[in-house]
C-alpha cells in the first residue's frame, strides 16, 4: 500500500469466518467507499472445463489478480474430488489469491419452443439438440429442439424436475442417455407464456441445482479448499440454507444472474455473506438497459446491507479481438468503478483464451 494512502476496511461476518474488504483513497481526500472511484478493486478471473491450461498462482498474482473463481462441474469435479487441483489450489491461497467455488444453480438454457406451445399434462416429452431422429426412436412423444442439450444432459438426474417458460409447464425426468432427455409433463399453465418468449420462440428453461454432488463436494471440500462457495443462478434464500446445511461454517456469495433472482435480491443478499451480479445470463431475459439497473440496484442494495459486491461478465471481451481494450469496455469498468463495487469478475471467452492479459488491463484501468 501506498504510504500516503489510507486504508477502509469493512469486516462483514460470514459464517465463523470474514470478508475483508479493503478500500483506499489518498490521504486528505474527502472520499468514502459510499461516494468515490475505490483505488483498490478486488479482480477474479475464472477457471473452467474451458481452459486448457490454468495460469500458474504466481503469474496470476503478479498480473495483479485477487482471486479466482472455479466452476466445479463437468470435469472439473472429479479433478476436485480426486484431490489432483489440490496443489494448485494450495499454492494460490498461500499466495494470497481468494479461492471461490463456484457451485453451479438452477441453471437457464435458452431453447426453441419447437413443440412446447400445446403441452398436457401426461404428455412425453424428448428435451433433444435436433429433432430429425428423435420421433422415430420415440414414437408419440413430442419433442422440444433445445439450443444447449449437452448442459441438459450434464444437469439432470431421473426424478429432477425441470421448469419451462416461467412455470408454463413442468417436467419430470424418466431416463437421461447419451444425447437426450425423456421427460413426462406433470402440469401445464400455458397462459403464463410471457408474449415476449412466444414472439422470440425462445424462453428459459431451469433445471434445479445443485446436485446432491455438488453439495456433498461443498461439504468436504469447500471450507478446507475455498475462501467461499458460490450459489449460481441463486433465486431464492433455500439455495443458500442448503448449502450452509451441508458445509458448517463456510462462507456463501449468491450470485444473482436471472429476473427471478433479481426479485428476491434483497432477501438473498441478506442471508448471503456476499453477492455477485452475472450481466451475461440476466442479458438473455433483460434488456441492455435493464441489466445496467439491475447492476447499479444491486449494488446499492449490497452497500445498504454491508455486503460485498462482485460484478463479473462482459467485461474486456473486447480484447478476444484486439490488443487493446475497446472504448466501450472502458468506459463500462470506469462505470462500475463510479458505481463502487468491490470485486470485478473477468469471465467469458476473454477469461479463457488470454486470463493473465485480461486482468493485467483491468488492474491498469482499476488504477
């Protein structure tokens, strides 16, 4: 730290645990966390099935990266349970770098409503990528083309439930295999069709997360490997008492990623120890517009509960292109500086094919 800076810290309890975070301004200046651009922000990229290689700790804190955020799924999961990320994830908290969990929720997979609009109770319904062969090897069933099959298939278990169109109807899993998923439908409210879905053929569909995996990795894992666990598509406070249930003691950050968690932020940042907001999710049910005020509510939300705030996606995906970022992406992290969050999430393709640069600009750009 600089010796003419002043530091503000913020100790927020967190399940036995805490959050610090650490804000400094210039010593003289009249500026409070609340009012002024933080000089110290908080910067997490993310690690996923998508990376090929992972940066190492060093490099990553050397870039100027705080924290990293792991999604465990797909493949990743098992690597954690075997205990083979262990080393990597030692070398990086003992760095200093904040570990996040990232536990996946109910998860939105945008799809076609090809066949969804005349469902009835009763009905068996294939969820498939393409809908050429699925009604020969399922005679009388009625098929539901879905954009992202292979997220499908990796979420659901026989008996999960799975919510259509905003509650149009309900699905209940009968067999998953390699390439789709057969479904009964259980009930059918098709008047809660929202006229924008039907006008887009396009809606969400959730598939309620996490797993019961997912829950037991939390509990042995979390605590002894991660500074915190991440809820994604958090939408209710359930998510949140499930997780404490099975891990005692560690620290819950919700994040916040869809309208329906929007509507219940408060309450979620209240039973939560931290928020993150995800633009890139919320951007497939809002418009542009919406998404920035569901931002800078959220933010002022957190502030108000003294609760730490991270807003991650679409930030610099502007260098996936360019060797600098674009006028836009700046003025975006200038804006998010303005609106004082806490932690900036570098995520998307950029945090895939070029993490060390990404948060080597944000750094520069956070000052």
């Amino acid at each position: 730290m600089h010796p003419d800076a002043m530091r503000q810290s913020c100790r927020y309890p967190c399940s036995g645990r805490s959050v610090i975070v650490v804000r400094e301004c210039p010593t003289g200046v009249d500026r409070t966390p609340a009012e002024g651009v933080s000089m110290r922000t908080d910067i997490f990229t993310t690690l996923s099935n998508r990376n090929e290689t992972w940066p190492a700790p060093a490099d990553l804190l050397a870039a100027g990266c705080t924290g990293v955020r792991i999604i465990a799924k797909g493949k990743i999961l098992p690597l954690l349970d075997r205990g083979e990320l262990t080393p990597w994830i030692h070398a990086a908290r003992d760095g200093g770098l904040r570990v996040l969990l990232d536990l996946p929720g109910d998860k939105p997979l945008v799809r076609r409503l090809t066949g969804a609009l005349h469902l009835v109770a009763g009905d068996e319904v294939v969820l498939a990528d393409s809908t050429e062969e699925a009604p020969r090897r399922h005679p009388g069933s009625r098929v539901m083309e879905i954009d992202h099959g292979r997220r499908l298939l990796d979420a659901v278990a026989v008996g999960d439930e799975i919510v259509v169109a905003d509650g149009a109807y309900v699905l209940v899993v009968n067999a998953v295999n390699a390439a789709e998923v057969t479904t009964r439908c259980v009930a059918s409210s098709p008047m809660t069709l929202s006229a924008r879905s039907v006008g887009r053929r396009s809606t969400a569909l959730s598939v309620s997360c996490p797993t019961a995996p997912e829950l037991e990795l939390a509990a042995r894992l979390g605590p002894k490997l991660a500074d915190a666990v991440v809820v994604s598509f958090c939408e209710q406070v359930s998510q949140i008492t499930r997780i404490r249930e099975s891990a005692a003691g560690v620290t819950v950050f919700a994040k916040i990623e869809s309208a329906r968690g929007y509507a219940e932020a408060e309450r979620i940042a209240e039973a939560a120890d931290g928020v993150l907001v995800g633009r890139h999710d919320l951007g497939v049910e809002l418009d542009p517009s919406a998404v920035c005020e569901v931002v800078r509510n959220t933010v002022e939300l957190c502030r108000r509960l003294r609760r730490p705030v991270v807003v991650g996606s679409r930030i610099l995906e502007s260098l996936c292109d360019r060797s600098t970022p674009s006028a836009t992406d700046v003025a975006d992290v200038r804006r998010l500086l303005r609106l004082g969050v806490d932690g900036l999430l570098v995520a998307g393709s950029i945090s895939v094919l070029d993490p060390l640069r990404a948060v080597r600009v944000l750094r520069d750009l956070c000052g």
